[in-house]
C-alpha cells in the first residue's frame, strides 16, 4: 500500500501535514485515520530514580548530537511500508 498524504489548515491558518494510515467505509460513508508528520523527534535519557519509577531527562549539546545521530540512522533503516 502506498502512502496517502493530506494537509490540513486549523482555525488558526497553521497547515499540517498528515499520513492517511487507515481507511474504511461503513453505512455509505468513508472514513481516514490520520497521524500527524513530523520530521522532529525529542530525545530523553532513561535513567532509574532508584525506585519503579523511570526518569526521562532532556539532553542537550554533544550528548544530544551523538545521540540524535545514532537513531537518524536507525530510523533511515525502518521499512515503514513492510512492517
């Protein structure tokens, strides 16, 4: 299946790009499911406070370059369409 895209303008004139991921019909009508696309992602580091609980803490500078770097590269190599 290819990718479908549409645009969609909000009441603010701010037009966003968005992936059709999902279409059906049902009682005479049709229906998309839709993602918003976006080329940015954030990165957080896990790290453990000691209890159950997980901590997510921003990362900046040459931590966040190199980090950043690693999943560009992961995320080239996802076949989106043959998963």
């Amino acid at each position: 299946m290819s990718k479908k895209y549409i645009t969609l303008t909000d009441e603010n004139g701010v037009d966003t790009l968005y992936e059709i991921i999902d279409e059906i019909s049902t009682d005479g009508k049709s229906y998309v499911a839709v993602v918003p696309v976006s080329t940015q992602y954030f990165v957080l580091r896990k790290e453990s406070s000691g209890k159950k609980d997980e901590l997510f803490i921003s990362v900046e500078g040459k931590e966040l370059e190199k980090i950043a770097g690693i999943f560009d590269q992961r995320l080239d190599a996802i076949d989106y369409d043959n998963e």
